[in-house]
C-alpha cells in the first residue's frame, strides 16, 4: 500500500489521539484546579507505526482490508496512575463519558500475563470528525500504575532489543521485578492517603500563588 493512502487512513487516528490526551489532561486540570487529587498522574498517546502495524496484521493473521476492523490498538492512550486504587477509578470514569463506547475490557491488573506484564485495557468505539466527515475508530487505553509503567517500559525495550526472543535469564530476573512491584503498589497504597492529603495541600498552595 502506497505511504500516501496509508497517511489517508492513519489521520482519524492521529486526530483521535490528540483528542483523547487533551481531553484526559484536562481531567488532571480540572481536579488540581478544584484542589483534588487526581487519579490520573500522566497521559501519553501514539498511533502505531505503519511497520508495527503490518507486523501486528501478519502475525495475528489478519487481512490488509480487515486491519482496521480488527487491529484495535492503531490508536493507543496510556494512562498512568500513582495508585492500583486510581486505576479502577479511571476505569469509573471511562466508563460513564458520553463521548466514548466501552466495547471490551482486559485486566491484567488481577491476572498478570506470563509475562509479568500488568495494565488494565479497555477498547473504545470513538468518533472523531475529518475532512470526510465522521468516523467512528477503536482506540486501546491502557491504564496503569507508574511503577507497572517502569516494568513494561523496560520489557517492551528488551523485547525490542531481543527481537521477542528475550533470554531466558533475563525473564527470571523480569519475572522477580514483577513480583516486587506488586509488593512496592502494595505498600505504596497503604500510605495513599498521606501522599494524597500533603499533595492536595500542595496544589492548594500552588493555586494560591498562581491567583496573587
Ligand atoms: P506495542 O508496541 O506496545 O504497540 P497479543 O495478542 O497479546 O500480543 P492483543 O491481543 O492486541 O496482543 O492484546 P493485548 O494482550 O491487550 O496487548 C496489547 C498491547 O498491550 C501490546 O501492544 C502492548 O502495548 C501491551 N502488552 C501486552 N502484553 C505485553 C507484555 O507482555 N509486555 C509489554 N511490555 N507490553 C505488553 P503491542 O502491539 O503488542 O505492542
């Protein structure tokens, strides 16, 4: 496929993903401004690129027609939180907007994939509006903790480095760094609140000075 038809289909997903950020930090906006915490620390988003796309296709085994139907990651949000508790209130919180249809949900959160990969996903249906008109696209968010982050970040970068053929002494030690961030979320969320109460007092004081 030509790189110009394959720009024509990829816009509605940039738009999306532009979309999607600022509206998810404006979430992060409005909470600091109100002197709340947020449950979203950071939001990142990217469209896939062509080649992973078509490497994605032909290892699932999925037709060039069928790519945007099927691939549902082309346009991907990731949502870090600072607890394992904010996680399920973002999940609340995306799953009671008007502007986005939840239509599958994957937690990985409660069941760690062999991996030791740990995210909650969640595919929307979301419209975006083109030159063209309206279309309707899937977008995957993934939403999880900055430690579960810190973890996949450098998985994903060995994978990337190994060709997914990761070493199998490297999986052991990946394997125990998985296991010591359930441990570190853990006691991390026993001193949420806290963390939570001297952050707010921060923001507040920010505000403050921001309105002299
Ligand atoms: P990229 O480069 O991040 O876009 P699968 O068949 O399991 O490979 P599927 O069915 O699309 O993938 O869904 P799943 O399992 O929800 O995974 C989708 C995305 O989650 C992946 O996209 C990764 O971003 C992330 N992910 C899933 N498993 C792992 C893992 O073991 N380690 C890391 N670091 N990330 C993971 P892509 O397209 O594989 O990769």
């Amino acid at each position: 496929m030509e790189i110009q038809l394959w720009r024509e289909i990829l816009n509605p997903y940039d738009l999306a993903v532009k979309e999607l950020t600022v509206k998810f930090e404006h979430l992060i906006q409005e909470h600091r401004q109100q002197g709340l915490y947020s449950p979203i620390e950071q939001v990142h988003g990217r469209v896939k690129t062509i080649s992973s796309i078509l490497d994605k296709a032909q290892k699932k085994n999925i037709p060039i027609n069928e790519i945007e139907e099927k691939l549902e990651d082309i346009a991907g949000i990731r949502i870090i939180c600072q607890f394992v508790e904010d996680i399920q209130k973002v999940v609340e919180i995306i799953r009671s907007r008007t502007d986005m249809k939840v239509i599958e949900e994957k937690d990985y959160v409660n069941n760690m994939k062999n991996s030791g990969y740990r995210s909650y996903h969640m595919i929307i249906e979301y419209n975006v509006e083109t030159m063209n008109g309206p279309k309707c696209i899937h977008a995957e968010i993934q939403i999880r903790t900055l430690a579960m982050n810190f973890w996949a970040t450098i998985e994903h970068s060995l994978q990337y480095k190994y060709k997914k053929n990761i070493p199998d002494h490297i999986r052991e030690k990946l394997s125990s760094a998985a296991d010591a961030i359930i441990v570190l979320d853990q006691e991390m969320s026993q001193v949420r609140s806290e963390i939570m109460d001297a952050q707010n007092a921060f923001q507040i004081q920010a505000n403050l000075v921001a309105d002299i």
